[in-house]
C-alpha cells in the first residue's frame, strides 16, 4: 500500500460519485497510465470503514475476468482519505445512450448484451449476485469491451440453498417483479431480468419500465408482459406483497405485439425468456448465451470498436453536467426579458430531476440489516391509490440512480473541488 496517493497520482477531474466517495480520473505520474481513483469517504471514527466499500474490496480483489473491472491496489492520502485504484474506463453505457449522435448498431448491440451475460455467468458460477446491473455499473472503453463495475451491493449466495436477503436492491427501473412483491429468497435470476431491461433500451432508445415508485413500476411492467397469475406464476401469491398490492385490473401479455416490429426473431425469443415473471422460468447467464440470438442468428456480435468518435468521456455524470451547461447557455443567449424564465424553467427540473432521482435512490437502498446473517425483509410500500386518485406524473428521464458507487459509475447531482 502506498503512503500517500496525492504523490504518485495526478487527477484530471471528477467523473462520478455516490454513497461513500467521489470517483477522479486520474494519472499515474510514474507511468502516465489513466486510471479511477474512487475515494471511500469516512464519515466519523465511530462508524468505521463503510461496509459497502468493505464488500466491493474484498470481492473485486477475489474477481478476475475480462469482463469484470480490475482492482488493481488500494491507496491511503496524507489526510486519512483511502483509495480505490480501478482500471481507467472511458465511457458508461448510460452516458453513452445519452449521446447526441451515437448509436449502437445491431452487431454493437449484441456484443454488449453478449459481454454483460459472459461477466454475469462468471459472477454467479462463484457464487455472487450483483443486485444493481444498470447503464452506468457497466463500463467501457473505446475499443468496446465492457466491464460491469460497482459491487457495493453484490452479495455471496449459496448455490441450492435457500438464503434470506433484502428486497431493496438493483435500482428501480431495473428491479424484477419478485422484489417489488417482497420477495427475500432470490438469486441469479434477478440479475438477468435487470439485462433483459438493459438490452430493451438499445432497441427502444428509452427503459422499457420506468416507474416513480414501486406501485407504478409494477404497473408499467404488468401492462407490458402481463399480470402474472397462478397459472403463469405459481409461486406468485406466496410472495409477501402480493395481496397488499394486487393489481385491480388484468392485463394481456403485450410484449410481442410491442415489439415484434423492431426486434429480430432472435433478440424477441432471448428478451421474452430474460423477462420471464417467474424468475424460475428465466435463463441462465450461461444458458441466455446459448440462445440463436447469439449462436445463429445476423448479424454477429461485433464490439462498438467506433466509440473514439465519440469525442470525449461519457459517463453518466458527466452528461448531467453537460446538460446543466446547455441551460445555462441557453440563459445566456436569451433575450433579457426571458432569462428569468429560462432560468427558473432550467432550475425547476432540475428540482424535479433531483426529487425523482432521491426517490429511486432511496427504492434502492438496502436495508439497515446484518449482511453476514441474513438480510431480512423491510416493510412494504404504500398501497396502491384509489380510483379517484389523481393519476401518476410521467416517469423520469432516462438517467439512473443508486445509493451505491462504482468506478466511472453510479452518480448523483451533487459536485465537489478536487482535493486530496
């Protein structure tokens, strides 16, 4: 371990932050190699050393692929601050999918979605779910390659074994309907429903399920693949919110008429069992790779090596601040008259951005329970509306939050100078 980081390391500027600590890009001022220097926050002396970044060390020192963003040491600051060295990562898919002028083909596409499965199926064949895959936990670089990023609320499972977790993970728009219906014994299949959410934007520009809270995300979901019953779900009506928050209407399985004109047979047969209710009936990470999507079906999968054309870093937080900077511009170049317009206009969204945004986060948020012994459960969410309740605001824009953090990844509206 280094005795200080602000010696060997140059930062460039802050590119993400979360729950316990801002992410710089950085460069190693002996080699020049980029890297991402995540700074774990101590908060007091009392609380010790989060145990989010506790979890995300200890297992990304144990994970190797290729697939799998590199630890590649830990680093202390003169004033008490700890380091994270990561492997330095260009872009994140979601700042990526926020671009102006780029767009993933279909080749592009399907190396992506086949490089998420190949990280997922190495994760869960040793035992670990990640419980928040998202646009900006999966990193790239300009050749293309992804590497899935931010283990803050991974967890070890026992494989066969029935395990009781928290609910409240994988960010909002990406959770399966088994943890928005209270469900604590789960495993590998809620990661591959949150692929299966990941994948549909490529082909839609837009989630597919984009909810403000946990009622309304099961009722985008349900007015999309249906609302599960016995038959269709067995276990359904055994899980613990299913009575509290049974939908009043019935809905059809739509899937296929929604989006059978713009997905390939291939990609339609792969995202319908992805997106499977049941998650007993959800694909592997390993069998999904095994479907002819990949395995048949044109085009083949062809990483997105054209992201140098990108022009510039695009990560998620970055984007935020790029379209804060475009309203401002705006201010300026309007007339005098409307600048208080534009002005007040540009700062109420972004109030409403940062509302939506606190309310997903806190979804997210796993409970206040021992890990190591088992999670447990946490109350339910508030029961639907009536029918004279007036009806829901639109859902948000397509930026994803979390409570956690991750190298390039998971970031909030919040900004800080560089310090070390």
């Amino acid at each position: 371990m280094q005795e200080d980081a602000s010696l060997l390391f140059e930062k460039i500027g802050q590119v993400g932050e979360g729950t316990y600590g801002k992410v710089y890009k950085a460069r190693n001022q002996t080699t020049g190699h980029l890297m991402a220097l995540k700074r774990i926050r101590m908060k007091a002396d009392k609380d010790g050393f989060p145990i989010t970044a506790m979890r995300e060390i200890k297992l990304l020192q144990r994970l190797k692929h290729k697939h799998i963003v590199e630890l590649q040491q830990i680093m202390v600051a003169k004033v008490g601050s700890v380091y994270m060295v990561l492997e330095y990562m260009d872009h994140d898919l979601s700042g990526i999918l926020t671009h102006p002028n780029f767009k993933f083909d279909p080749a592009h596409a399907k190396s992506l979605v086949k490089q998420m499965l190949e990280g997922l199926a190495y994760l869960h064949q040793n035992g670990i779910l990640h419980r928040d895959i998202k646009g900006s936990n999966l990193l790239l670089n300009n050749q293309g390659e992804l590497k899935i990023a931010d283990f803050g609320l991974a967890r070890i499972f026992q494989k066969n074994t029935t395990n009781d977790y928290t609910n409240r993970v994988i960010t909002l728009w990406y959770r399966p309907p088994e943890l928005l219906l209270g469900a604590t014994a789960y495993g590998p299949a809620v990661d591959i429903w949150s692929v299966g959410c990941i994948m549909m934007e490529f082909f839609a520009n837009k989630p597919p399920f984009a909810g403000i809270d946990e009622i309304t995300q099961l009722e985008i979901i349900y007015k999309t693949m249906g609302t599960p019953t016995p038959e269709s779900w067995p276990s359904v009506t055994k899980l613990p919110w299913y009575d509290l928050i049974k939908p009043k209407e019935t809905y059809p399985n739509r899937f296929k008429d929604l989006y059978q004109k713009v997905l390939s047979p291939g990609a339609l047969e792969l995202l319908e069992a992805m997106l499977s209710m049941d998650p007993e009936k959800r694909p592997s990470a390993a069998e999904a790779l095994q479907f002819d999507y990949f395995i048949k079906e044109e085009p083949a999968a062809l990483p997105p090596a054209n992201l140098l054309d990108v022009n510039g870093d695009w990560h998620e937080f970055e984007s935020k601040q790029r379209k804060r900077q475009r309203h401002m511009e705006r201010i300026k170049k309007a007339p005098p008259s409307q600048q208080s317009n534009y002005h007040n206009n540009a700062r109420a969204q972004e109030r409403e951005e940062e509302e939506e945004e606190e309310e997903a986060a806190s979804a997210s948020a796993p409970a206040p329970t021992g890990e190591e012994k088992g999670e447990g459960s946490i109350a339910p969410p508030p029961p639907p509306p009536s029918s004279s309740s007036p009806p829901p605001p639109p859902p948000p824009p397509p930026l994803s939050t979390s409570t956690s953090s991750s190298a390039l990844a998971d970031h909030d509206t919040s900004q800080g100078r560089m310090a070390i």
